[in-house]
C-alpha cells in the first residue's frame, strides 16, 4: 500500500476524460467504503454503555486501515475552562 493513489475530485464530472483511477485505487476505496458502513451499521445498534469501547476499536480498525500506528480521540466534556 506504498503505491501513490489519485482519487478523483467529487468536482470532477462522470465524463472528464482527464481523470483516470488506477483499479488498486478502486479497490482501496471499495475497501475504505466497506469499513465504514460496517463500522456504522455496528455503532446504530450497539447498547449506550458500549459505545465508547466500539469507537475505541473502530478508531483503531480505521487506523490500521489506513497504516497508522497509532490513533486516539478525546472526550470533552463540557467542563473544560479557557
């Protein structure tokens, strides 16, 4: 996955013959599109006390995805002062 890969721009129109797509290209963003809409279907319907632990794992299945080798978030809470 060291290969450099060009998406199209969502400006670019069906028929712009400039843009080309290498088929790894595709296939990455196929993918891609598969890890999210897995990750979101698991999200819609997991209990409320289960929600931090699964974006925990689903930030770290993006990660890996994405050849991270680390990835975190933060919890704000409303509390902080400026």
């Amino acid at each position: 996955m060291n290969e450099a890969i060009a998406y199209p721009s969502p400006c670019d129109s069906p028929d712009d013959a400039s843009v080309q797509v290498h088929p790894i290209a595709l296939d990455e963003q196929l993918r891609f599109e598969r890890l999210i809409t897995e990750i979101s279907t698991l999200l819609m319907h997991i209990p409320a006390d289960e929600v931090e632990r699964q974006i925990v794992t689903a930030l770290g299945r993006v990660a890996r995805f994405l050849g991270f080798e680390v990835a975190a978030y933060s919890l704000l809470t409303g509390n902080a002062t400026a």
